[in-house]
C-alpha cells in the first residue's frame, strides 16, 4: 500500500471516527448509542491494524468493540427491567 493511500485511508477512518463519536451525542435513542460506539471501537482497532500494531488491534477489537458493548448491552436491559 502506498503512502498515499494509506494517509488517504487513515484520515477517512479518522473523520468516520470523529463523527460517529459527535453523533453518539444527538441520538435520543440509547441502543443507537451504544452501536455507534462499538463503530469507533470498531474503526480504531481497524486503524492500529492499518498502522502494523496488530496486537493492539486484536485487544481493542476484543475488548473495546465486543466486551464493552457486551456490557453496555446489559446494563441496558437491566435498566429496562426497572422502568
């Protein structure tokens, strides 16, 4: 991949990453909140992959984009169960 292209891709992940992470402040809805910030998690292990850290990709995929939405996900039902 060349220079270019991977600023090219890097800066378009980035500004993804920026404006999934605005919108998670206008959404009324708190499960689209939670999937739009399972996106960043998503797209920054996806960036350190892209930047040769694939260790740090693995352990941001797993733990920023699957156990901490895992989480979010069930604290969302347990305040479901309460209202």
């Amino acid at each position: 991949m060349t220079p270019t292209m991977m600023t090219v891709i890097v800066v378009t992940l980035g500004g993804m990453m920026v404006a999934a992470a605005i919108a998670v402040l206008f959404v009324r809805d708190i499960l689209s909140a939670i999937i739009i910030t399972s996106f960043v998690s998503l797209s920054a292990s996806v960036m350190f992959l892209l930047m040769d850290a694939p260790d740090v990709a693995i352990t941001e995929a797993s733990i920023g984009a699957v156990l901490a939405t895992m989480i979010f996900l069930w604290g969302r039902g347990k305040i479901g169960e309460d209202r």
